[in-house]
C-alpha cells in the first residue's frame, strides 16, 4: 500500500513504522475526562459545532494551528493527541 492510501485512512509514519492516528478517539477521552461538551471545546477553537464533530468522529482532521490549540485546551502534547506517544505531557 503506498502513502496516499494511510493518509486518508487515517494511518500515519512515525519513527519508520505505519501507525493508526489515534486523534479521535483521544479527543474523546479528553473531553470526557475534563467534562467539557463538544460545544464547548468548538466555541474555544473558534469552530461551529459540526465542524469539531467530525474531528471527534474521525471524518476531518485539524489543521496545525488547532491541533496546537487542542493540546493547549487539554494540556497534553500533540504527540499524545496523534497518538505517537502515551505520555501526556
């Protein structure tokens, strides 16, 4: 399978090896831990509500910036956010 192929299905390159992007689920856990709504989490990244939606269900991923705002909001790294790491901070 060529690269085209894991980045749309969510797959990423970290460290030479293929690994699942684990950004939605993780948004997920987050969010519930902090126990914050999605409307809440949107309203702080500037979005409507749909678009932060599909980054929880997978369908879109952030851009650089709100990726960054992400971590920030749960105060863990991106790396945790992307999966690459199980280390939040």
């Amino acid at each position: 399978m060529n690269y085209a192929y894991y980045n749309t299905h969510n797959y990423c390159m970290s460290r030479g090896r293929i690994k699942k992007v684990k950004l939605a689920e993780r948004l997920r856990e987050l969010r519930g831990k902090k126990g914050v709504t999605q409307s809440q989490v949107a309203e702080y990244l500037g979005l409507k509500l749909r678009a932060y939606q599909y980054y929880e269900s997978g369908e879109h991923r952030p851009e650089y910036e709100k990726l960054m705002a992400l971590a920030d909001f749960f105060d863990v790294t991106t790396d945790y956010l992307l999966g690459r790491t199980d280390e939040l901070r």
